[in-house]
C-alpha cells in the first residue's frame, strides 16, 4: 500500500478524544448505535504502517433509501465511550507486501531463475529479477522491517511461553467487533481494507501476543475509569429510536394499491420483498432496523415516531419515492450509569495504554537484538554513493 493511499485512508476517521480539537461526526448506523467508536487493532508492526483506518459503519446510501442522502443532514457523533477512536490495522501494509514478495518464490515462478519472464508485452520479457527490484522499491524495506518486528514480538512471546489459542483470537476480534455495531459494519471494513476474515484472524494472533506481552504492565485504576466516564459521559447515553420496516415504490398508485393488500391480511415481509425499490432492505422484507431522529428524511421519520408498533402508516412521500412503513420496535432514550460501562471503559483503557507502550517496547526489543538488514545496508551505500557523485561534481 502506498503512502498516498495510507494516507487517503487515514483522513476518513476520527481521532480519539484526547486527540480531538473538534467534535466527532457520527456513522448514521440503522442498526442499534454502540456508543463507541470504531476501534481498530494496532501494532508497531509493520513500524511504518501507521493508521489504516475502518471504513464508517454500513449505511445504504442508494437514492431509494430513505436515509438522507447528504453527509450535512446527519447528526454528529456522540465522543466514543470506549475513547480508541481511529486504530491501526494490524499489518496490513504487511500482509499486502508480503503476498507480492511471496508470489516470487512460489509457484508459478519457482521453478525459473531469475531471468524467468514473469509477463511479456508485445514479445519484451518483464524478468523476475526486474518485479522482485520493483517490488523493493516499492515498499520492500518496509515490509521486511515489519517481518523483523514481527519475528521479535514472535521470540518475545515464545521465551515467556505465551500461547494463543482460538479462544483468544475470537475474544480479541469480538472485542474490536463489538465497537462496530453489527457484523455488517464490522465485514464492510474488513473488504475496504482488502481482507478476509482469515487474514484478519493472522493479524489477532500478534494482536495476542502483544496483548499478553503487554498487559501485566498496565495499571487502570477505578479513579481513571470514573475520570474517563465523567470527561465522555454524553458519548454513552442513547438517544429515542425506532425499528421499521418499509415498503418503497415510484408511484402513489402503486403504493395505495401495496397498502390496500397490507390492509387485507397480506404479509408485509413478503411484499417487500416482492415490491420494494429499495435494494438495501427488499431482501431483509423491508426491515431498516433501528434508527434515531436526523437520520432519515424528515417525513419518513415523522411518520414512524407517530406509529405504535405493529401499526401501519398511510403513504408517505419523500425524494425518495413512495414509502408503506411498519413500525416494529421502540427504546427511549437511556442516559448511562457508570456501573453499565465500567467493564467496558477499563478494558478499552487497558487496551490504549497496550497500544501506547507497544512502539517503545518494541524499540527496546530491536535495540537488544542481534539484526541484520541487506536492504537498508544497501541503501546505505546507495545514498553514500549518491552523495559522492553528488560532491566530486561540483
């Protein structure tokens, strides 16, 4: 991954609050709204993949959806309760380099030397020598350094006779999942960082190690959950939502002839299923989940906080279309106690004074190590020489 495209990533999240001079903004969910930010695993491995960041929360943003369609009409987003806000990716950077330095030595190029054609344009041979010297200037002293600092998190943990097991690995992920709000959100990040659920469960396993390197060192006090819960407090109360299902047309006569059927007996699941244009929820029979004021058009809204659940509403237009809605749920607001989150709170300070220690624990550990590094040995002889030829021209 590139620098332009790292950082292109790194401007779509927030920062925690400790790193915010602003307010943060919300990801409209229709689902249940976690009162946390979207926490993201993070390692000094790779050293220089700093901040690949989540994706927000899964919205369906079509045009038939009833959610507002402008990024200015949604409300913004309570501080996170669990206060990790915008989290690294846990070599990312190294598993994408990893596969394009791998393809070299497996097959189908194995069998070749080194002037093997790994690709011909117009009959012109591209060698596995020239992809390999492309590939490392491409990222190739990033990658192995971050293979290094794995290789030293890897001996650590072994020497302290660490093991991981699945159980950790899944209550490692569930405890990032978790702060997603549902698994959709939690699975659209996955594939905007291009990676599978396996390669995610890689990344747990140093995720782990780190974890039970780490934490016997760290120290959170029931005064520092109390001040984190007092300085975020607004963040962990939740707001009045409704859960409804809707059925979406182009036309008013198609919408009074769907409501007439409804009001006959006729199934609303299957009919949405059925009739509606709105792709994000016809499968699920019309269900948006739940959802609070300012995230839907204001007249859709109005309407499903005006029902009572079960009931139906007339039709309702909006930009959209023609909306039939059901209403199927309702929660008040809920201002927080800090017996609910104390749990919470001081497993995610737990997990922020981890990721805070890690980068100079991880310093301590090369600094003590027997390395050697081909790469950055010649590019140290590659800038010397640059700055010879440089200093005899002049």
């Amino acid at each position: 991954m590139s620098d332009k495209e790292r950082e292109s990533l790194n401007n779509e999240e927030g920062l925690t609050p400790e790193e915010q001079s602003g307010d943060t903004q919300e990801h409209p969910e229709q689902t249940e709204p976690a009162p946390t930010d979207k926490p993201i695993a993070e390692t000094p491995v790779p050293a220089q993949t700093d901040k690949v960041t989540s994706a927000p929360a899964k919205q369906d943003k079509s045009p038939a959806a009833p959610v507002k369609p402008k990024a200015a009409a949604v409300p913004p987003t309570p501080a996170p309760s669990a206060g990790m806000g915008s989290k690294v990716w846990m070599i990312v950077s190294l598993v994408l380099a990893i596969v394009l330095v791998i393809v070299l030595i497996k097959p189908p190029f194995a069998s070749g030397g080194d002037s093997e054609a790994v690709a011909t344009v117009n009959g012109e041979k591209i060698t596995k020598d020239k992809l390999y010297n492309q590939l490392v200037a491409a990222g190739g002293s990033q990658t192995l350094d971050g293979m290094i600092s794995e290789t030293l998190v890897n001996q650590e943990a072994s020497k302290k006779g660490i093991k991981v097991t699945q159980d950790d690995i899944e209550k490692e992920k569930n405890f990032i999942k978790k702060n997603y709000g549902s698994d959709e959100a939690f699975e659209q990040a996955l594939a905007q960082n291009n990676l599978t659920m396996e390669e995610f469960d890689k990344q747990m396993d140093m995720q782990v190690k780190l974890r039970k390197l780490l934490e016997p060192d760290v120290k959170v006090t029931d005064d520092d959950v109390k001040k984190y819960f007092e300085e975020n407090k607004a963040s962990f109360d939740t707001p009045e939502q409704v859960k409804a299902s809707h059925i979406l047309v182009a036309t008013k006569e198609e919408a009074d002839a769907i409501l007439k059927q409804l009001k006959d007996g006729a199934d609303f699941a299957t009919l949405a299923k059925e009739k509606s244009t709105d792709p994000g929820s016809k499968a699920n029979g019309g269900d948006l989940g739940y959802f609070g004021r300012n995230q839907m058009y204001k007249e859709f809204e109005d309407a499903a906080f005006a029902l009572k659940d079960g009931e139906l509403s007339g039709v309702v237009k909006t930009d959209a279309g023609y909306h039939i809605i059901k209403r199927t749920g309702y929660k008040a607001a809920h201002t927080a106690t800090l017996d609910e989150k104390k749990a919470d709170i001081k497993e995610t300070l737990i997990y922020q004074a981890i990721m805070t220690k890690a980068p100079t624990w991880l310093s301590d550990v090369k600094a003590k190590a027997k390395i050697t590094n081909k790469l950055e040995e010649e590019q140290k002889k590659a800038d010397a020489s640059k700055t010879d030829s440089s200093t005899s021209s002049k």
